[in-house]
C-alpha cells in the first residue's frame, strides 16, 4: 500500500508540474480569461464551436466573442488541474485505507487535500474577479506550493534516514535559503500578475531605473473592471521588474551560500548531488532570464523560465528534506 501511495505521489509530481506549466502558459498567452465563467466555458464543459453552441454562448454572455484558441487553452489547463485533485483525493482515500498503526504523514495528506481545495476557489476567483493581481499571484503561489508539497510527500514516503552528518549552522542555511528563493518565486508572480515584465529593459538593472520609488513598489492596483494587461503606473510595474531582479541576486547569494559548505565538507554522495542540482539550476535560471530581457520577452523562453523556478523550487525542498534526514540521523546518535 506504502508503495502504491509513492508511485502515485510521484505521478502527482509530474501532473502538478504540467498544470504549473500550463497554468504560465495561460497566463503568458493572455487566455487566462478565455473562459468567461468557471467551471466550464461559456456554459458547456468544453469550447463551445457549433452554431446552436455559439449562439448560446453569445446569450448568456452578450457583447463577448468565443476565441477558441484562448479558450482552449485555458480549459486544458483546468482538465489537467482537475486530475491532479482528483489525484490528490486518490492520495487521501489510500491514506484512509491504510491501518492506523502505518508509519505515515498524516497531516501531509490532509494539507495537500485542503489547499487543492483552495487552489480551485482561487482558480474560480481569478477569472470572476478578472484577473485580479492579488488572486492571480495567490493562484500562482498555490500551484507551487501543492507542487512542492507533493514532492516532499514522495520523499518522505522513500527516504527513512540518511547516513550523512550536517551541522545546525547548515541546516538553518538551507532553510533560510529556501525562504529567500519562495520570496523570490512570490516577486515574479507579483510581475507577472501585473504585466510587469516589459516594463524593464537592460541588463543587469533597468535601463529607466530612475523611476524606481518604494512608494510606487508599494502601490496596489485600484478597483477595475478588468485588469487584464495591468492596471498599475507604468512606474510601479519598473519598480516591481527592478526588485525581482535586485532580489535574485540575493537569491542566488544565498543558495551559493548554503549549498558551498556542503559540498566542501560533506562526504555522503547524496547531499553532494542535491547541492550540485541546486546550483546548476539556479545558474541556468540566471542565464534564461538575462537571455528573457535580451530577447525582449518571448514567450516560450518566458514560459521556459517559469518551469525552471518549479524545478529550483523542487531542487531546494529536495535539498533540504536530506540535510533534515542527516541532522536528524545526527541528533539521534548524540542521544545514544
């Protein structure tokens, strides 16, 4: 049973890292509203394309036109999202199944069905509410989470211990650095959400940096009636774009920062592999989105770059889920 629930995890793994994808894709191709209504799509369960369809849709939603691309592309990101909750109560239900007695996660199981859950009200909200920035980097945030969450189901689910030893000053690196980088994931969400990407050219800061205000950062979009394509200042999108980009330099300070002790001192080949993803990634990371502003903001480089910070994201939690394993395996032979 302790099997079957892994080898679901990790297909779970693979479907939320999909939706996240799908869920940028969306979002970068400007259809995150080409389904009016949710859970279906001007009223039916898929695109509407028939006539007597058409007809309907333009009923029940007068003044609005089907743009089937938009759409389809918004509800194939909803089917994926469904299976991946349909997969997560699968997760739940064997949970349930098993004895009491089973060495499990519980409260695991429980988290990850609730913010599912919550996932698909903030699915809901982000196109009644139009796009609303604060929804849609809630949303955005919640894929990652749930993504994250899954992945550290699997391995707890795999691992048991680690014969390694880290010392409390690296553990509380790698966790701070893991808090640095979620920061860092948040900030892009808050650009994207309010189209903030073009608003910043040059490299490595700002070539109109002298717009940049803390004030400005600090502004909230008003009330709106849509707020797709953004509705802030053109200066508070300048400061947003300049302190996500301020930002991943210190993220990137302090993954070298809790990644460099462990290669140097740490033997066990496991922990070495995982601090040696880390920094791979995070250096290919670097290098798409200098290529991103140089490029002048393509899309599939765009959404390129949205999937590798899941899988930094996933990289770092992996890291962190063994250095947790060592000190734990360190702390049980101190207790002997």
């Amino acid at each position: 049973m302790i099997n079957r629930k892994r080898k679901i995890a990790l297909f779970s793994c693979f479907v939320a890292a999909i939706v996240v994808t799908l869920g940028a894709f969306t979002r970068l191709s400007d259809a995150g509203l080409g389904c009016p209504d949710w859970p279906g799509c001007y009223g039916f369960l898929t695109v509407p394309n028939e006539t007597h369809e058409l007809n309907a849709a333009a009923e029940r939603f007068p003044g609005m036109e089907v743009e089937a691309d938009k759409a389809w592309i918004e509800m194939v990101h909803r089917y994926f999202a469904s299976f991946l909750g349909f997969l997560i109560v699968a997760l739940l239900w064997f949970r349930l199944k098993t004895k009491k007695g089973a060495n499990l996660p519980t409260k695991h199981f429980y988290l990850l069905f609730l913010l599912v859950l919550f996932q698909g009200a903030l699915g809901m909200w982000t196109v009644t509410m139009n796009l609303q920035p604060v929804v849609v980097m809630g949303h955005l945030l919640g894929g990652f989470t749930i993504l994250a969450l899954l992945s550290l189901l699997y391995l707890r689910l795999k691992y048991g211990q680690l014969k390694a030893s880290v010392t409390t000053t690296q553990s509380t690196m790698c966790n701070s650095a893991l808090v640095v980088l979620v920061i860092q994931i948040a900030l892009g969400g808050w650009l994207a959400a309010n189209y903030a990407a073009p608003h910043c050219t040059g490299l490595p800061l700002c070539d109109n940096m002298q717009l940049f205000s803390w004030q400005s950062l600090f502004t909230l979009p008003e009330a709106s009636a849509t707020y797709e394509f953004g509705v802030l200042p053109f200066e508070s999108r300048v400061s947003i774009h300049l302190i996500h980009r301020v930002w991943a330099l210190v993220t990137v300070l302090a993954l070298l920062a809790a990644c460099w002790p462990l290669l140097k001192q740490q033997q066990e080949k496991v922990l070495k592999k995982a601090a040696y993803l880390v920094l791979l990634l995070v250096s290919i990371q670097v290098a798409v989105g200098a290529a991103i502003v140089h490029f002048q903001f393509p899309l599939l480089l765009t959404l390129f770059h949205n999937f590798m910070a899941a899988m930094l994201l996933l990289a770092m939690v992996r890291l962190c889920f063994f250095v947790h394993l060592a000190k734990q395996e360190v702390c049980h032979v101190s207790y002997q």
